[in-house]
C-alpha cells in the first residue's frame, strides 16, 4: 500500500454537526475562535509531482458530477487546499461534498444551510462577517473544513461521530454511514 494509501486508510475523521444547528443553539465559543483564525489562512500541494497525480485521479472521478473541466480542477485545488490547511484528507471533504450538496455550488438545504459543504448562514453573524457569501466554494470550503476539524477533535477522531456531529445527528449512524460508504465507493478506489 501506497504512502498515502496508508494515511488514507489511518485518518478516519468525522464530518457534520453544528453546520445544520440552528442560530438559536449556543455557539461554542472555541469553535467561533478557531474559524476567526482560519478565515485568512491557506496552504496548498508541496510537491508538483503529487498535485498532478491526485488532480488528474480526483478530477477523472468527479467528471460526471461536474463536468466543467475547468470548473473541476478549481475546485478541486480549493478542497485540496482547505482540506490541508485544516488538516483533514482532500478525499473525505471530497466524500462530504457529494452527500451533502452533490457538488451544487448554490445548494440548500430544507434547514437553510449553503453551499458545497452545508454550512448554517448563522456563522456568518458569529464570525463578524456578514457579508462573507457562503456560495463562494473557497468561503464555504473554509468555514466547512475548520467545523469539521473541530468536530473531529471534539470526537477524538471518531469519524462517525464527528460526521454524525456535523450533520447535527449524533446518536445516529444514517449520515455518517453515507458519507463513508461514499468515501470508500468513490473517492477511496
């Protein structure tokens, strides 16, 4: 198995929670600090090499979903990037993305939450960003990314819980079964 294979394999995190919470439940106030920070910060591949292998594998399978070529490998250096700069595998957002807006940019949900990675717009107010626009994916993806490193952390790394937290359904396994059926069918192959 591949280095990155094992890493893969290894990092099982968890995704979705306090982004479809409602504005009327507290914020914590550690989260609200950590997505202040995170709001200017970004990183991205180290080695050529590696971004034109997993560009060229990510974008083949996402071809049907999006097929916009261009469109494609944009967003695909945004998750990417926002992925790492949170310290999450690119391939789980990746697998979040699908189960929750199926790559529609200007998704929402019954419960309001925006975007590529369903993110409530009561977050805007808590960060002091109003005018922040969650249909922006590199907003959306940094907002999404930085909740679901949080969540993950507040699991201990239990990525079923941290997903079912996410998704604001912890107790139950629905969500957190769909995403990692998804990340293990589609993006892990």
């Amino acid at each position: 198995m591949t280095k990155r294979g094992c890493l893969l394999v290894v990092f099982v995190l968890c995704l979705n929670g306090i982004t479809h919470a409602s504005a009327s439940d507290p914020v914590d106030p550690e989260l609200r600090a950590l997505l202040q920070r995170s709001v200017s910060e970004s990183t991205s591949f180290t080695d050529r090499f590696d971004a034109e292998v997993w560009l060229s594998d990510m974008s083949n399978r996402l071809q049907s979903l999006l097929p916009d070529h261009d469109e494609r490998l944009e967003l695909l250096r945004l998750v990417h990037r926002e992925a790492r700069r949170a310290s999450l595998h690119p391939e789980l957002v990746l697998a979040l993305i699908e189960t929750e807006s199926h790559f529609q940019r200007f998704a929402i949900s019954n419960a309001g939450a925006q975007g590529l990675m369903q993110i409530m717009p009561f977050w805007l107010d808590e960060m002091g960003r109003p005018d922040d626009n969650l249909f922006i994916s590199a907003t959306n993806l940094r907002y999404g990314c930085t909740i679901l490193k949080y969540y993950l952390g507040i699991e201990k790394g239990d990525l079923a819980r941290g997903l079912a937290r996410y998704n604001g359904s912890l107790g139950k396994t629905v969500y957190s079964d769909k995403v990692l059926n998804t990340l293990r069918e589609h993006w892990y192959q």
